[in-house]
C-alpha cells in the first residue's frame, strides 16, 4: 500500500487507517471483538500495508489500548507504526476523570501510553469539543504532553470549524503546537464537513481523516439491523427516504462494476478530490479485504455526479447535540 503525507507535516501514513473500536472487549459492547478474534484482523492490516491504528482510551475502557497496540508492537517495529489515540469521554464516574481539563489529559496520556505499551503516541486526538474547559488550558496541556516527548502531532474529532480554528488559534498566539489533523465523520450520505471544516483544513494544511464511510453500515449491509447497529444511537441519522435513494444508486453502481456496495461507497471517499485518509472499521478480515480493493476502484466524474445529485443539506453530525434524527434544511 502507498503512502500518503499527513497534511502539511512530514509524517509518512498509510492510505487507509484501521479503526479499532470493534477491537477491544465484548463485555463493553456485544459487537466488540476480543482479543483472539482482533488478534487475525490486525495481523491483515499489517500485512497488507496498513501503518495507521486508531484507537481511544474510552473505547472498551482502556482495553481497545490494550488489545490492539500491543499485539501490533508484536508485529512491526515501533518506528514503523503510526498509532493514534483519543481523550475526551468518561473513564469513570469520576467527574474530572472526563473531559479536556489539564487534570484529565494528563493522567490520560500516561494511562493511554502504559496500556499500549509504548512511551509515545504518534498522534494524540481529542475525542470532542469541551465546552466546560477554557480553550486555553486544554491547548497548554497538550502542548506539554508534546513538550514532554510522550505525544508527537496533536488532532481533533467532531466538533464545528469555528472551535477548530479557535483552538489552533490560541495555540498559534501562545507558540504552542497546532492540531495537524481533523477526524470527521464523512460520505456519500453526509458531506456537511464540505461546508466549512475540510476547506478550512485545505487552507492550513491539516490532514483529514474521516470515519463511517459505510455511513454506519447503511451503505453497505443488507440486512436491516445487525448486532452493532442495534446498539449504535447514530443509527437514527440515516435511514429517510434521500438516503435510501443515494444507497439505491450506490448498489446499482456497483452491479454494473461487478463489486459490492462497500467498494462504491468506500471508493467515493477515498477518491474524493477532498483528499483524506478514511478510516476503515472492520469486524472480519474481509471487511478490510474490500476497503484496500476499493483504492483501486475509481469513480468517473458521471458516476460521482449520479451518487451526490440526490444530496441535501442536513443537520451535522456533532456530539455536542443530543443524538436525533436528522431534518433538511430549507432550501436557499
């Protein structure tokens, strides 16, 4: 597999980064994979060339950390590997054990690094906005955590292009490291991100990685429900009847290739002309099978146009609203 720059930084990653939070314990989840059954997924990762895991504490509670960086350190070299992890959401009930305070991402960052058995982490995401803690001391914690050589780039996850460029902002004027990367939930059923967040990346230079390709599975399985989306609130954001005609196009694009409605669907993110790296999630070895096969499935301009013509404008996807269904905006 090729590699790509990340943004404007000189870090080498993988086209395709695996997701890993179907990786970790199924007592967090019942769709979460244990560790013997994650152990083959990631060994097929690597072997196929992909270099970028991304992890979260708060996945599984801290065993996600576990299960797949030190199994991957088993199978690679440490300089080699590219893995991220995030901090934002409750590990306990702790109330200062949540959040982006300077308490929390601290004690954090060293929990995260003693769980994955490393004494860095390539790339250290906030998992969400905080808008309890001043934007201030969340940047000067992660500048510290820089300074003190246990993370090496900074990157965020949904959140709007406002707070972003808020947060990058009081870092630039304080001198301390800016968020190189941008997590953003991206594909053919959401494109919100086009409006705002992925132009600002393009301007500064800051990679974009995007997760749920599969617009959480609704453009690619056949059955209505399976044992993730049964436990997946975000589930209730896809499913109106704009949605299932751009699912149609994409399965009737994909009977005329002769490929799944995953290859169409992960090849129109992958080759977007918004270049990002997309996060895959895989479940089986199969499920990466098809997203390194869909690198090589490209899209011509018709086709992409017959994907997107049904497209709206729509209520963003941010976890600083309650989780609801989604509703078209007005026509302007």
């Amino acid at each position: 597999m090729n590699s790509v720059r990340f943004g404007r930084t000189g870090l080498q990653v993988s086209q395709l980064c695996l997701g890993t939070m179907s990786m970790g314990s199924s007592a967090w989840k019942g769709w979460v994979l244990d560790e013997a059954d994650s152990i083959p997924i990631l060994r097929r990762a690597v072997d196929l060339g992909i270099n970028f895991f991304d992890m979260a504490d708060w996945y599984s509670t801290g065993r996600n950390e576990e299960v797949v960086a030190r199994n991957v350190l088993k199978m690679s070299p440490r300089d080699q590997l590219v893995l991220a992890t995030k901090v934002f959401y409750p590990m306990s009930d702790d109330p200062n054990d949540r959040g982006l305070s300077r308490k929390h991402i601290l004690a954090s960052i060293d929990r995260s690094l003693a769980r994955m058995g490393t004494d860095y982490v390539d790339l250290y995401v906030i998992h969400a906005f905080d808008a309890d803690t001043p934007v201030e001391e969340t940047m000067e914690a992660l500048n510290d955590t820089v300074r003190a050589g246990k993370v090496r780039y900074l990157g965020a996850s949904t959140m709007y292009a406002w707070q972003f460029a808020k947060m990058n902002h009081v870092a630039a004027m304080n001198g301390w490291p800016q968020f190189v990367n941008m997590q953003c939930q991206y594909n053919v059923l959401y494109r919100e991100e086009e409006r705002e967040m992925i132009p600002y990346c393009q301007d500064q230079g800051i990679a974009v990685t995007t997760f749920s390709p599969l617009a959480r599975g609704s453009l690619a399985r056949e059955a209505a429900t399976t044992a993730r989306t049964t436990h997946d609130a975000y589930q209730d954001f896809y499913g109106d009847d704009i949605d299932l005609e751009i699912a149609r196009r994409v399965r009737e694009v994909a009977k005329r290739r002769g490929v799944t409605a995953a290859h169409i669907a992960m090849a129109w993110v992958a080759g977007n002309p918004n270049d990002n790296v997309p996060i895959v999630g895989a479940a089986k070895i199969s499920h990466i099978d098809v997203a390194v096969e869909a690198l090589g499935v490209t899209l011509d301009s018709a086709e992409r146009s017959y994907l997107e013509e049904p497209y709206r404008p729509r209520d963003e996807i941010n976890d600083q609203k309650a989780v609801r269904r989604p509703r078209a905006l007005a026509p302007r």
